[in-house]
C-alpha cells in the first residue's frame, strides 16, 4: 500500500521510550499502584536540559517583531551563512566562503538531504555503529547501502581503522564519522585519526563529519578531520545549535561542503521546506557572535555529571562504564546482567523509574549496552543511580 521506500521507517527508538515514560508519569494505573502519575527520572533523550541563553532568544524575538517574518534564501541568509563560515574556517583552520555553508531545520535534516543528493542504488555509506539512528535509515532510504563499522568499547569507542579497511569496497561513496560520538561519548584518537587520513586522502569517497558535539570535549581541543591537508574538499562539516546552545526546539543546523555539493543540497531543501524559519536564523548569528562563557560554564557542569553518573555506574556490580571524552552521554556495559538491552531498559523504566535508551536503538553492534543521557539535574541523576543500584542489586545479585 505505501511505497516501499519508507517500509524500513519507524520513529527512533528515544521517542518510544520517552512516549511510554510519558504515559507511566500520567496513567500510573497501567503500571503503578499509587494516586499520582509514576515518578520517572528522564535520562533517555538527547538534549540539554538547560534553557537557550537570553541573547539568543532576545535576537529572535528582535527579528521577529522587526518583520524577519518571509521566505529568505533557501541555503540560509547571507549573514548567517558569513556568520558560519568565518566560525568554521577560524575553529577548523581552513578556509570557508560563505557558499560552501547550507544553513538547515537542524543538523539531522541536512544529514537527509546530503545523502538523497549522493548516495543512490549500489553506493556504500560506511558509518558507526553503535551511532546515531538517522545515517542507517537514510541510506536505506536514499537506495544506498548501509555498511556499519563497529566502535568498541575496548578502544574507549575510537574508530577500528582494520573494520574501515574492511568495509572499503570500489562502491564505497561515503564514510560518516561523528566524534565526539552520540551514544559512546567516545573521542577518536590522534593517532587513528591520522591513519585514518591516510587511507581516504586518495579515495574517490566523501567524508561527512557529523561535529555536533565538537564544544562539549572534556579533555584536549577537537581536532576536525577537515583541518587536515587535502581532507577539506572531500569532507562535509555537521554542526548546529541544539546542543551547544541547548536551541534543540529552534531546528536550526548547518553544514559546509563543497560549494557544488552546497548547491544540489540546497536546492533538496528548498524542495522540502523552502528554506528554514526566517526569524531564528539571526539568532544563529548571536549564538555564534555573542559571549561564549555559558557554553564552558555549561561544560563544566556537565563534566561533573558525567563523573557522578560513570563512578556510580561502576559502583554497580555486573556493570561497567567508560569514562566518555565528549557530549552528554555514558553508555554502560551490561552484559553480565544476560538480559538484553531492550529488557533491561524497559525494566529499569517499569520498576525503577528510570528512563534510558537500549543500545540496540543505536545499531546492531550495540547490544550489551544502554544509553544514559546526563543531561539532567546532579540530585536527579543521583536519585536515578539509586534506583538502578536498589533494582539490580534485588533482581541481579
Ligand atoms: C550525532 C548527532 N548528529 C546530529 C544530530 C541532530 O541534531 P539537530 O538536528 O538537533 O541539529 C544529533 C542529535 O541528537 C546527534 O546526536
């Protein structure tokens, strides 16, 4: 009945566990047994907890009130696309114009449209698995086909250069990276980075970079695969403003590529939205320009989260928990448990109360583990680590 190119499609995982979450917190007489709604500590979805800073809500408001209310130029207006440009040839060091920048309806949509501008039957999209739900889905979409790289958790979730090597094929069309990584927390490695160079400088293949998390590095600067010579012509550049500037309602994201590639992938998007919102996009323009210290003050607080959330992970016997370089997230090993990850993380929101994502959600290398996203208060992510404590020690040991 519908075509078959969207049969493989459901929505992500994060979404039916923040869904069933919602209904205990509400219906506590489907599962609960008490007057009010289950109390439920929400560490399942990926986006910070924090409010998008005055100034950049201020210049939203300012360019709506000023009439910034009609269609503007489909890849971003020029400002913003200047504004982008000049941040990404500062923080890559390497040259940017302003038409090698697509600004988007957040990262994800510009990740969609890139691979519908490249990728068609018989083209290989080599990605991370465990990694973040879109790439899989849409290069099923685009025709294309998925071949996963696995990261492990021996390697603290750098890339395996020998599994690139492996999955390398004459079709290969495109390699997606994504350090620091959604859902390890992992950072690549100097070292594998450089190798990793060295085996793609030459291929006839694109590189997509998806740096979203490139501000939330704990240790060491970010190093982009771009900044290397040679590698900024076949790289295309992910960032957005969801997660550096807790902006993930606003969708509003960018890429920079190659100003052909620019081109054609603009030209998807103005089929698909025309552009993105008109009034947000001076906002993009403030968050980028405007005082920086909120970002690293947020940081800091997030490092603390992540050495709460990681030493009481590892107080917890049978599991185990890398200590992630980057983003908001810890990814636990659970597999002394032997359950799966869908049954533990559906255990821990039924009779914890505690809300977080199995693995299995962000590919099939990643059973055996769960996601946490620590974007939630020090005291909330405390109680949580309680009730997983009090759960697993009564049913596991
Ligand atoms: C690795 C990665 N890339 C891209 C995105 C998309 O971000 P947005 O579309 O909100 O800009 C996310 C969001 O979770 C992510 O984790």
């Amino acid at each position: 009945m519908f075509a078959k190119r969207v049969a493989h499609l459901r929505p992500t995982g994060a979404f039916e566990f923040l869904d069933k979450a919602k209904k205990l917190e509400a219906h506590p007489s489907q599962h609960g047994t008490g007057r009010e709604g289950k109390s439920i500590i929400h560490l399942e979805i990926g986006a910070p907890d924090f409010d998008t800073p005055d100034n950049i809500k201020d210049a939203a408001i300012k360019s709506l009130k000023n009439g910034l209310t009609k269609y503007v130029q489909g890849a971003g207006i020029p400002e913003l696309r200047e504004t982008i440009a000049t941040h990404i040839a500062k923080t890559r060091n390497i040259s940017v114009s302003p038409d090698e920048v697509v600004v988007g309806p957040g990262a994800s949509p510009i990740i969609f449209y890139l691979i519908l501008a490249l990728i068609e039957a018989g083209d290989e999209v080599i990605y991370p698995d465990p990694g973040f739900f879109t790439y899989e889905p849409v290069t099923i979409f685009a025709g294309g086909t998925p071949c996963p790289v696995h990261l492990i958790e021996e390697k603290g979730f750098s890339i395996d250069l020998e599994e690139i090597k492996a999955n390398l094929s004459p079709r290969t069309k495109l390699l997606i990276l994504n350090f620091p990584h959604n859902p390890t927390g992992g950072m690549i490695l100097k070292e594998d980075l450089d190798a990793l160079v060295d085996l793609v400088r030459d291929r006839d293949i694109w590189i997509l970079s998806d740096e979203v998390y490139s501000q939330m590095l704990y240790e060491g600067d970010f190093c982009s695969i771009a900044s290397y010579p040679g590698m900024k012509e076949k790289t295309i550049i992910l960032d957005g403003f969801s997660k550096t500037y807790a902006m993930t309602g606003w969708r509003l994201g960018y890429g920079v590529m190659d100003k052909e590639l620019a081109y054609k992938v603009a030209s998807v998007l103005i089929q698909c939205n025309s552009c993105t919102t008109s009034f947000i996009q001076p906002a993009g323009v403030e968050a980028i320009k405007g005082p920086q210290g909120i970002v690293k003050e947020r940081l800091e607080i997030y490092r603390k989260r992540r050495d709460i959330i990681v030493d009481g992970l590892n107080s917890i016997p049978k599991i185990r928990c890398v200590r992630p370089k980057g983003a908001f997230y810890a990814f636990p090993n659970i597999k002394e448990l032997g359950i799966s990850s869908r049954e533990l993380a559906l255990r821990l929101l039924y009779e914890a109360g505690v809300c977080c994502l199995p693995g299995t959600v962000f590919g099939k290398f990643a059973e055996g583990y769960i996601r946490f996203t620590y974007s939630n208060s020090e005291s909330n992510i405390k109680e949580a680590l309680n009730r997983i404590k009090k759960f697993i020690s009564k049913e596991f040991t």
